[in-house]
C-alpha cells in the first residue's frame, strides 16, 4: 500500500552547518517546511533550537570574532527578508523592521561591529549597498544601485560586490568604504560570477567563466586589473562551490558532473556519500574538519563531517520514524534523448521497483523552474510520493537548464524559447517508446518557469498529454513583466524578451492565447503573497479555462509565496497532486 501523501510531506531537512567560534558547534538549519536555527555539539549531541519563528529561516551567518549569529526570514514567502541577531545568551534582536523592503545579507565587517547588504527601501526597482553598525543601528548607503546588487565579502575597508544584470552577465565591483571609490573590475566581455570571496593576501577567488571560459572554474581574481589565475577547474563541468580552510591550506570544491554534486579536497574525491549532491561546505577553524550537507534521491539531506579522509554522517532525518523503509527507495537513473535539432537533451528517470502492468505504467514529466536552473539528484519527497503512487517520473534538462555549460544555458533565450518545449516533446515521445511505460498515460508536472512549460505544452502540444499541474505558472509574459516585483523585470525580460520589442514572439509563446487547445484535465496552485510569479498569471489563466469549460481545479493558498513551506500548505497540495493523477493518469 502505498503512504499517505502527507507522510511524505512531513520529512524535515538538516542543512547550512557553520561551525562555532571555538569549532565545538555547529549552528545550522532542520525542520519541515519552515527550518530554523539549531546547534549542537560536533558529535551531534547536546542539539537544540534557538529560534521558534513561524516563517522559514532563509539563511545564517556568524560572526567572524564570536557566536552572534545572523538569520533572516520573510512574511509568508513574500522575499521581503528581514535580519534578526541571534546572541550567544539566546536573546533575540530585529536589525531590520521594513516589512515592505527586501534586505539581502552580504558580509559581517572583519571585527563584527558592522554588516553589509543590499536592499531597495530607496526604490524598489534598484538595490542600494548599505553598511550598518550594529551597536546602533545607524545604517549608511555606500553605494547607490542600479539594479540587483549583492554583496559577496568584505576585507580591511573594502567590499566585492556583484551587479547581477542577468542570469548570464554579471559586473564586479570593489567599493573602498574610506575613500568613497566604486571600481568595477575589468573583464573582457558577458562575465558570470559566484561565491566570490577575498582571500588573507587581499586579492579574491571566486567562481566564474571570466575570459570565455563556456564552465564555471574556481580563480583567484586580481582586484586591480581584474586579471584570473586558474585555481581548480573540472573540463566539461561547473565548479558548484568551494571552500578554503582558515589556515589557507586544504581546499573544498563541488564539481556538477551531470548534476551530480560530487565534493573533494585537495583534489581527492570525498568517498562513502549518497549518491546524489552535496553542498554547504564549511571549515572548522582549526581547518581540520569539513561540514557539509549531503542527499540524495533517496535520502533526505543530512549534515555529514569529513576529518583524515573519512567521511561520515552526523544527523540525518529518520525515514523510519514517518514508516517508510528507505531501502525501498528507487533511485534516479541518468538519460538523454535527441531533440528534433539533432541536440542531446540530458535528465534522470526514476520508476517503481514493482513490476509494471500488462500495458504498461503511467507517467509524469517534472519541469523544473528558472529556466536558468537543473534537475538534479537530490531529495525529492513529491517525487518519491509519485512514484510510491505507482507512477515513472521523468525529470528533463531542456536547453537553457544550468550545469551543462554558458552555450547550453543561453540556448533558449528570447526567441529561441519555443526550442526548449520541443525539446519537452521529444522527451515525452522518448519516454513514451520505454519498457513498462503505458504510453497512454503519460502527465506533465512543473514549477514557476517549469509551470510556464506545462501550460505551454497543454497549449500547444495538447494531444501528448493526459493530465497536467502547473504551480504559479507564467500564463503571459506580457502580464507577468507588468506585474512582477519591479526589481526582477528587466533582469528576467533580458532572458524572456521585452514586451515592446517582441510582441508576435510573446502571443506565440504565452499559453492564454491558446487556451481553446486544452484537452488534458489541469490542477493548478498559486500563493497570494508570490513577488516572482503574481498569483494573476494563474488567476486568468483559469477563469479563461472556466470560460471555455474546460476541466480546471485552482488551489489558493493564503499566505503562500513561490512555493508551498507552511506544513498545512505541504500536506493540501500533497494530497491534491496524488488525487489529481489518479483521478486522470492512473
């Protein structure tokens, strides 16, 4: 038999370690849906919470000369981040108290009296580099934006920041908070930067495709003439993240390799993981001990600690405890199939350990958000429940999906877009020619830009097509660069297009203007509080589909951003997704 949707939604998540001042700790995040901040003795003992707040704890940061920790939360996903100073004592301080502002976390100042970040409580549509000094609040504008700023370290008087432009061209900047001097750092054309970082002799390292590089490599940047050196680089994989002990000697590196996230240090592979991705790497200070987060498809995420080349778990969630037995977990398998333009389009299947029926199982594709994002081997818990459901779930890369290098990811943009859902029916056609698929019954399942690809696909590739479910999917890229947070749209029209300069691309590829093509019966999902993707995409979207009787069911969630995080939000559209399918797929 199999679990009840809303056990699968009850599996909670231990990730973000960060070691204490003296390495005795480790601060970090667990919990459900809203996680928050917990720490523990290094071998997993004495663990307790510091924080209760009935919101997600998006991030921690600690300070650099003792325990203070840095957290920030929002109001119901609506990314509107505020700070909170979490004490050694455990007394708890709001630094920031704009519920209608967004505050991205940059850096403590070397001697923890200060902090950097960005926001845009100036404008909206821009974000301002600020400073703040913590004794007493007084906040100081270093910086006026003009677009998305974040700050990425800060060393001596000095701050690196990056101008996100788009998701393929971002500048560097160093701000000297003495003189005033904002300089950005040379490069030699469309750059992407990532975990930046200043190293002890002054100068930064970072992750980037700096000089024409199509992968992202770790390098050591000069902030003088912005000129690389190559650190580690891994050829035909993104370097995902790095990590340099204190004492600059052993280094940390993630290496994508196919979406797997596969850690080393010193250049030899961490062995004993789950199969799948970690993340989160952090040094002891002592630069002896590594913590990380590790998963896979199926084990939930866990924090893990590497020390004398061994690896080993420390607090993983207890599948045993919700009744399920991980070892009858199936695990993903890598595929690709070929696109009608000869490209091969990479993703990862996974199927019930049970045999399939005479004629064969039903199926969903899972399209993943972005698009600038990938599917990859991690946990998935509505994944797992679907499958436990009796369904094959494929999760396509289609072009404009990251970890496959700049070529790849820029492949879908502006007109090029309708490639991308082709590449979606050709998986679909490939999946349908698979052993114990019934191809009769395959659905189609996404998320943001992968709701878009759901709605586009019933649209204009109705007669693949079973059944559908699109959560806060683009409807209309007209209506969506109108309404959402000010601050994205020119960051996501550079990718999608803008609306004055591609009209006839949009009516083609908008799925409103299609509707009447619908076939396959829809559920579709949608928070209020949603800055990225306003709820009227989905609100039209299904009063057009009403208007014309076709079959739609529309779940509003109250207090819901991009994303379902609330336990009872978990448990509705859990359990809503498993009657949909077996409604109309099973």
């Amino acid at each position: 038999m199999p679990h009840a949707p809303a056990t699968w939604s009850r599996i909670p998540s231990y990730t973000n370690p960060s070691f204490s001042k003296d390495g005795a700790r480790l601060f970090h995040l667990r919990g459900e849906g809203l996680p928050q901040l917990w720490v523990m003795n290094i071998d997993g003992s004495d663990a307790s919470a510091l924080t209760s707040f009935d919101e997600k704890i998006a991030f921690l940061r600690r300070a650099p000369n003792d325990d203070r920790v840095i957290v920030g939360i929002d109001a119901g996903g609506d990314e509107r981040q505020q700070f909170h100073l979490v004490s050694p004592d455990g007394t708890i301080r709001a630094l920031t108290s704009a519920p209608d502002v967004i505050h991205n976390f940059g850096a403590w100042s070397p001697d923890g009296e200060r902090i950097a970040y960005s926001a845009n409580d100036r404008d909206e549509r821009v974000f301002d580099v600020l400073v703040m000094e913590l004794a007493s609040g007084a906040v100081t504008q270093v910086m006026e934006g003009r677009g998305q700023f974040s700050i990425t370290g800060w060393n001596g008087d000095r701050l690196s920041v990056i101008e996100d432009h788009s998701s393929s061209d971002q500048r560097l900047w160093i701000i000297d908070l003495l003189s005033g001097e904002r300089r950005q750092i040379p490069q030699p054309g469309l750059t992407r930067y990532a975990q930046i970082r200043w190293t002890q002799d002054g100068a930064l390292m970072g992750l980037t495709d700096h000089g024409s590089a199509d992968f992202m490599r770790l390098c050591r940047i000069d902030p003088a003439n912005g000129g690389v050196s190559l650190v580690h680089e891994a050829p035909g994989c993104d370097v995902d993240s790095w990590s340099q002990a204190p004492d600059r000697g052993r280094l940390a590196v993630i290496v994508n390799q196919d979406g797997y996230g596969l850690p080393s240090v010193d250049g030899t592979a961490i062995e004993g993981l789950p199969h799948g991705v970690a993340s989160d790497l952090a040094w002891s200070p002592d630069g002896q001990t590594l913590a990380f987060t590790a998963q896979s498809p199926t084990t939930p995420p866990g924090i893990w600690l590497w020390r004398d080349g061994t690896a080993a778990a420390l607090v993983h969630p207890d599948l045993a405890a919700l009744g399920i037995d991980a070892a009858t977990l199936p695990d993903w398998r890598l595929v690709s199939w070929t696109a009608e333009d000869g490209t091969k389009i990479p993703g990862f299947l996974v199927e019930p350990a049970t045999t399939a029926p005479g004629a064969g199982r039903p199926a969903v594709i899972w399209v993943h958000g972005g698009p600038a994002s990938q599917s990859r081997p991690n946990f998935r818990a509505d994944i797992q429940m679907l499958v436990d459901q009796g369904y094959a779930v494929l999760l396509p890369n289609v072009r404009g999906s990251t970890g496959y290098g700049r070529a790849s990811m820029e492949s879908d943009d502006v007109g090029l877009r309708p490639a991308a859902l082709a590449d979606l029916a050709a998986g679909r056609h490939w999946l349908a020619g698979q052993p114990g698929i019934d191809a009769a019954k395959i659905g189609v399942m996404g998320q943001s830009y992968g709701g878009w690809m759901v709605l586009a696909a019933i649209t204009l590739y109705p007669e693949l097509w079973r059944a559908a479910v699109d959560y806060y999917g683009i409807a209309d890229f007209v209506t969506l660069l109108e309404r959402t947070g000010p601050w994205r749209r020119d960051h996501r029209a550079r990718e999608y297009g803008f609306p004055e300069t591609e009209p006839n691309l949009f009516a083609q590829i908008s799925p409103i203007h299609h509707i009447a093509n619908v076939t396959a019966p829809l559920l579709v999902a949608h928070g209020n509080r949603d800055p990225r993707v306003p709820k009227h995409e989905s609100d039209q979207f299904v009063t057009a589909m009403a208007e014309r009787q076709k079959k739609v069911r529309y779940l509003e969630f109250d207090y819901a951003g991009h994303g379902f995080i609330r336990p009872q939000h978990r448990i509705d559209i859990y359990e809503a997704v498993a009657a949909h399918f077996a409604e109309h797929l099973a």
